[in-house]
C-alpha cells in the first residue's frame, strides 16, 4: 500500500469515527427531536448545519471544473445557488418557523385546505429529493473507488451504511450535529489546497484574493489577463466574456435560485431553530459558510485551468518544442486516464500534446465514430468532419501541423480532484480532498433521505392513511421510511437509470415551478384559495416537465425525445435546465387567474395567515 | 389601518428593497450589463466579472443580515415580537 493511500485510510476513518461518535451522543427520543430536532439548534449551528446539507457532491466536485471549462458563463451556478438564500430569508423561512410544523406538504395542505394540494406536494418532494440522492450515491462510490481503490459498489455500500447508522439512530437532531462536523471537513479540504495553489501562482494567500492578484514573477501581469490571453490565443472565447445567450443566463440563475428556495431539504432547515428570528439570521449564517466555498471555486477554477494549460503548452505556442511530450506526461495524468475521465489521442503524430480549440472538427469526429459504431446517418457526419477539416485547414493551427485538439477528454469533475496533485502538494492536503468530498455526499444525501423519511411517515401515514398511530409508532415508522430510502437510494446509484446527470435540471425544475411559488402565495397572497393553489402548481409543473422531457425524451428515453437538444429548437433559446424559472411564471399566473373566479378561502385560513405573518407567539415543537 | 397591517406593510417595503439591491448586483451588474461594467476594473478583476463571481454573493450575505436586522427592529416597534 502506498503512503497516500495509507494517510487517505487514516484521514477518512478518522472523519467516519467522529460521524458515528456524533450520532451515538445525539439519538432522537420522539418525533420533534427525528424531524426538527426539537427546535433547539442554534442559529450559527443551524446556518453551518444547512451549509453542509446545501452543499453537494456537485458543489465540491463539479462547480470549480464547470467554472474553469466555463468561465464567465458558469457564474449562473455561483449567484443561482447563493442568490436563492435571499429568497428564503426574506420569503419563506421565518413564516414557515412561525407556522411551527414539521413538513412542507404539511404547510401546503393546512394552508389550501386541501389533501390534494398536500399530495402534489408530496409527490414533487419525494420526486425532487430522490433524484438528488442518487447523484449523491453515486458521488460517495466515485470518491471511494478512486481514492480508495476500492470496488465501486463496495464503497457505495460503506457510504450507505454509514448514513443508515446515524439518520436512522439520530433524526434530524444526530443528521444536524454530525453535518456540523462535516461542514467543518468539507470546507478545510476545499479551501486548503486553494490557499496553497493561491500562494504558489500569486503570492496571496486569500484565493479570492489571489483570483485578481498579479502573477508571482510576472511584473504585474494579472491572473485572469494572462488567461484570457492564453486560451484566446489557443482558439478559445476569452475566460472572463460571455459565450451564451443573455436570455438564457438569466433564466438559468433564475430558475437555479427559486429552484434553491423551494428544495424541501433546505426549507425544513429552517424549521429547527428556537425562534423566528432566529430563521431570518440563520439564513445568513447559512450563506456565510456557503459563500466560504462559493468565492473560492471560482478562484479554484480559474488557476486549475492556467496550470492545465500551462502544463500541457509548456511554451511558445506553434513552436515545434511549445508542447508537452506525450511520453513526458506527469503521474496525475496517468492516474485519471485510468479512470476514464481524463484522455490524449496524438492526432498528428508528432509525439507532442495540443491542446487548443479546433472550431468543433474533434466533436465532429466523435460524432461520426458514433455514427459508424452506433449505425446513425454516417453520410450526415462526414459532411460535418469534412466541413469542420475544411475550416480547421484556413486556421493558423494548420499551419503549425496541429490536426485536431489531442486532449480528446476532460471530465469537469476531476478538477477539484486533481487539483492538488496538479499543484504537487503533500498527501496529506489530498487526502483530505477525499474526505472532504465524501463529508459533502452524505451530508446532503442524510439531509435529503430525511426529508423523504418524513413525508412519507409524517404526511402520508400520519396524517393520510394511518390517522390513530402514536408517536412512538410514528417514529417506528419514520426509521423503517429512512432505511427503504437508503436502500432505494444505494439500488438506483448502483444502477442508475441513464439520466442521472440530466435530473438535477429536473429537480430544480419541480422545486422551482412547483414548491416555492405554492409557499410564497400561501404567505404572501391572503386571497389565494385551494384551486389556484393545485391549478398553479400542476401547471407549473406540467409545463416544466413538459419542456424537459420534449427534448430530453419521455422519463428521459432519448429516442422519445420531440426535438433535438440544442438552441435552435429551444423556444426563445431558453434551455431546458433553465426553465424552471417560466414554470414558475406559469405557476403564478394560472393561481391568480384560477382564485380570482373561485370562491375565497375560508375564515380560519384567512386567521391563520394574518396569525403567521406576526412573529409573536411561535410557539417551541408543536405537532398538529 | 390596524397594527398588524401596518407591520405587514412595512415589512412589505422593506422585502422590496432589499430585493430590488438582490436583483440589480446580480441580474444587473453580473449579468445584464456586465459588458458595459467590464469596462472598469478592481484590480485584477474586470467589474462585471467580479459582480457575478464574486460581488453578488457578498452582498446577497450582508442584505440577509441587514434584512434580519431591521426585521428585529420592526418587530419591536409594533411590539409583536417574540416572548
């Protein structure tokens, strides 16, 4: 075994050993303590605890690579996932403390009235939550398989283990404490390797600092200018301008922030501190520890791709020695080839790395390897190789005798992970980035499997079907609910269905369209009655879904998809990950037009809005 | 008008201006007119590149703060805080 290996076994055992420790301490005696952990968890705690519970698998892993292969565009994640913050705090989260329940199919079924509603309700959140929790297992089997060497599904059944002990045991009173740990993990392992990466380009310790620094050695040539100036000199859109559509941005970060508000995972958060006030400032101490992450990615973006470019384009760019040997390659290339995620193809056989933008010849000549293995329209694809070759001949690197970008693959999700063996630091600092990623998997994943847990035990059983259960039942129930849900979870990330990429659109999509304008109206619109509430949220959602499955496919069969997926079949250009924003939209308008012909809403609802618009009298857990 | 109202009227007012600065840092200045601010620079940063990667998320924080600040005050001035 080698060092790093054995310092990765020492620091990940060593995380897991206080997981459980936390969770033995912490165990849940009745249903207060399982659901809202008897409303006792301090607002600071609170804000870390949904740090953790927020911050994903795709945050850790995936956000810096999307903002380094992305560059300005990918500031659709950075403002969509903190922005939404705003929404809650100031929209959602106090009214939602003062109304003092457990759920948010709760909350939608006593405000409309209606068990319809509180189904709809359900299902979105069961659906929404679901589809998160299997990227999350599938992220846990990835990190250990990599760093570990163990098997894939081995890890993944570690991961599950691990959740099962302390959601089961310690409710959402053990999840909380333990998610205060991991956010105290995940962060150190994030913003440690970035610190070190900072200091060796810039100087500056502060990557957010660092991100606008000048280059150690440079005379003052700034960071992102030096970028800028290489990938464009490479053939690329410059890092810091903008590639997509304006329109389409927009309503990426939109539907990204009102999607954040309306995930149930998060919202319950907020339901497990002492007092209203204390959900207004916990919400900011929540964006606080995610800002935390959220300025160092771009930093950690920035400086993976300049040290990425810098290693493969090790000089003057068109001179014959501007190149990195293929023979030459450094032992972390090697390691991530082996994964798959990372791949070289000496296109022009001159035993030298390019790696520059072809203006589309390598896509398409993926495209017709596709066509000739797969048996698709192979005429049609090499018409577009053709087209492409023609076009890539007239440019300057034709002249260099480049045939074609030779890094053929660069999965997004190495990038954090590679990162600091990139930079070449110490093993204890990438161990640490193992840890760090398996702490943001299953806190998210306990967050979410606790969410299903209760609205199955509390909303369907308690409240739908098994009205005379007792606590003690109840809470039977809610733990037998969390271990279906993990072994649910671990089946579909063991084998996940094809799409697992493509519903992270679809749950932001239903949290969006659905979730958060059925809350906002609640509190906000005192004239809103059940049959705006259920035509709004089935619209919303019907024309989300819609949208996605048009072109990504019926339950996300390709071959049933409408139309193909790209902007010129795009209503307005509007993406099918950005729509959420428009069902939302859709949401609104068909609540306010179905309420405003339909009879108003009875005296004690409209008593018990008025009663949770006031801070005064919140009472501490309370149940029905 | 009674006491209640008013409260939820000035809460009102005050939700909206907080959330008309949340829209203009980050739908304005990140992503609207970033062309135009990238014009001016902080340092290493162009204007509107840092609006959008940096900027907007510091001031999402301080308006969630300032929000619960002044909610807490509110809350006192029409005496309907908490026990």
């Amino acid at each position: 075994m080698s060092n790093l290996m054995i310092t990765t076994y020492l620091v990940v055992g060593a995380t897991f050993a206080l997981y459980l420790y936390i969770a033995l301490k912490s165990r849940a005696k009745n249903t207060g303590e399982f659901y809202v952990a008897g409303k006792g968890i301090h607002p600071v705690l609170n804000g870390m605890a949904t740090g953790a519970d927020w911050m994903s698998a795709a945050s850790f892993i995936s956000m810096a690579g999307m903002l380094a292969m992305g560059g300005y565009d990918a500031s659709a994640y950075l403002m969509g996932w903190t922005g939404g913050y705003c929404l809650l705090a100031m929209l959602l989260a106090p009214y939602l403390r003062k109304y003092g329940k457990f759920t948010v199919p709760e909350f939608i079924g006593d405000r409309f009235y209606s068990q319809t509603a509180r189904l709809v309700a359900i299902i979105c959140l069961i659906v929404a939550s679901l589809t998160y929790v299997i990227g999350q297992m599938k992220g846990i089997g990835v990190a250990f398989s990599r760093f570990l060497e163990l098997p894939f599904e081995v890890g993944l059944v570690i991961g599950m283990a691990i959740v099962f002990v302390y959601a089961v045991l310690g409710g959402m009173k053990g999840v909380t404490y333990t998610q205060i740990a991991q956010y105290v993990v995940l962060i150190f392992a994030y913003t440690v390797p970035a610190v070190f990466i900072s200091i060796q380009l810039t100087g500056n310790p502060l990557p957010q600092l660092g991100l606008g620094a000048t280059l150690s050695g440079s005379e003052g040539v700034y960071l992102l200018d030096k970028l800028d100036k290489m990938v464009v000199e490479l053939g690329f859109t410059a890092y810091t301008s903008q590639k997509g559509s304006t329109l389409d941005i927009f309503l990426l970060t939109m539907s990204l922030m009102i999607g954040t508000a309306g995930l149930p995972h998060v919202i319950t958060r907020f339901f497990t501190v002492p007092k209203v006030k204390d959900a207004r400032s916990s919400a900011g101490w929540a964006l606080v520890f995610i800002a935390i992450l959220y300025t160092t990615a771009p930093a950690v973006g920035a400086m993976a791709r300049l040290n990425l470019m810098n290693t493969v384009q090790t000089g003057e760019i068109g001179a014959p020695e501007g190149n990195l040997a293929m023979d030459a390659r450094p032992q972390w290339m090697h390691n991530w080839e082996k994964t798959g995620l990372l791949g070289f193809e000496d296109k022009n056989g001159d035993g030298k790395i390019q790696y520059y933008s072809d203006n589309g010849l390598s896509a398409a000549e993926a495209g017709l390897a596709k066509a000739l293995k797969e048996g698709g329209d192979v005429t049609a694809a090499q018409a577009k190789v053709d087209e492409a070759a023609a076009k890539h001949a007239e440019s300057k690197f034709a002249g260099f005798g480049w045939k074609g970008n030779e890094m053929t693959k660069v999965d997004n999700d190495i990038m954090v992970l590679a990162n600091p063996e990139i930079a070449r630091l110490p093993n204890w600092v990438i161990a640490l980035v193992a840890a760090g990623g398996i702490a943001a998997a299953l806190s998210t994943a306990a967050g979410l499997l606790l969410a299903i847990s209760s609205s199955i035990s509390h909303d369907l059983l308690k409240s739908m079907l098994a009205k005379n259960i007792d606590d003690k039942t109840e809470l039977l129930y809610g733990r037998i609910a969390m271990g279906g849900a993990i072994l649910l979870a671990g089946y579909l990330g063991l084998n996940p269905p094809g799409f697992a990429a493509q519903v992270v659109a679809l749950a932001f999509g239903l949290a969006a369209s659905s979730i958060f304008p059925a809350i906002m109206m609640g509190i906000f619109v005192k004239r809103m009655n059940s049959a705006g509430a259920i035509c709004g949220m089935l619209a919303g959602l019907g024309s989300t879904l819609l949208y996605i499955f048009w072109f990504k496919g019926f339950m996300f069969i390709a071959s049933t998809a409408m139309a193909p997926d790209n902007a010129a079949n795009w209503l307005f250009g509007i993406s099918p990950g950005s729509f959420g924003a428009v069902g939302a939209l859709i949401n609104f308008a068909v609540a306010f037009a179905v309420s405003s012909f339909t009879k108003a809403p009875p005296e004690h609802i409209q008593h018990l809005v008025e009663d949770i618009r006031v801070p005064r009298g919140a009472g501490a857990a309370q149940d029905h | 008008m009674n006491n209640a109202q008013k409260y939820w009227q000035a809460n009102i007012r005050l939700v909206i201006g907080c959330l008309l600065v949340w829209f203009f840092v980050s739908f304005g200045c990140g992503i609207l007119f970033v062309n135009q601010l990238n014009a001016f620079r902080l340092g290493g940063y162009q204007l509107g590149f840092w609006f959008a990667q940096q900027g907007s998320i510091y001031i999402f924080v301080a308006l969630i703060f300032f929000y619960a600040w002044r909610m807490n005050q509110l809350d006192k001035k029409f005496n309907v805080e908490e026990a």
